[in-house]
C-alpha cells in the first residue's frame, strides 16, 4: 500500500492522506488527526440528511472485522510518522 501525504495543519488537522490500494486506485481524505496529543486515522464518511432532518453518516471504507480497521490505522499511522521525519512542519506565523 502506497500511502501520499499533504500537509495540513489546520485546527487539529494534520494532513491528509491518499492511499493507492492498487494500481492506479485511489482512496482520498483520509484524514489524520491530533485530539489532545494522540494521532487519530479518520477514514472518509458520505453524509446525508433523513426524512426526518437528522444527518446520517455512511462509512465509504468498511472493514471485515476491528482487527483489519486497527491493522490499517497502525500502517497509516507509521507512514505519517517516518514522512513527518523527512518533512518537517514549517511554522508561517508566531503566537506572541
């Protein structure tokens, strides 16, 4: 599995990530996240509204079991790490 990021770094957003799962197919906005301190895999969600107004949210990626979700988030995540070695975060502006 070949795993592309783009830098993001809004809000707790990290990046963005778009996996190859086979030659020449995509999966786009996997997104990574940081919730207080700790890497979070945020798999892409289709969203419509019901009869009845309320948002309803489909999974576009399901998995067979946990284990195969977790296995997967892992990877991602390992990825996301040995890239963010070689590409560090650039900071545009200062706090004061």
């Amino acid at each position: 599995m070949k795993i592309h990021f783009r830098d993001v770094q809004a809000g707790s957003v990290e990046a963005r990530a778009v996996i190859e799962l086979a030659e020449g197919v995509f999966l786009n906005e996997v997104t990574l996240l940081n919730i207080e301190g700790e890497l979070v895999v945020e798999f892409p969600r289709k969203s419509f509204q019901g009869k009845t107004k309320r948002t309803i949210y489909i999974d576009i990626v399901t998995f067979e079991d946990q284990d195969k979700r977790l296995l997967w988030e892992i990877e991602i995540k390992e990825a996301y790490r040995n890239w963010r070695k070689e590409n560090k975060k650039v900071l545009v502006y200062e706090n004061k």
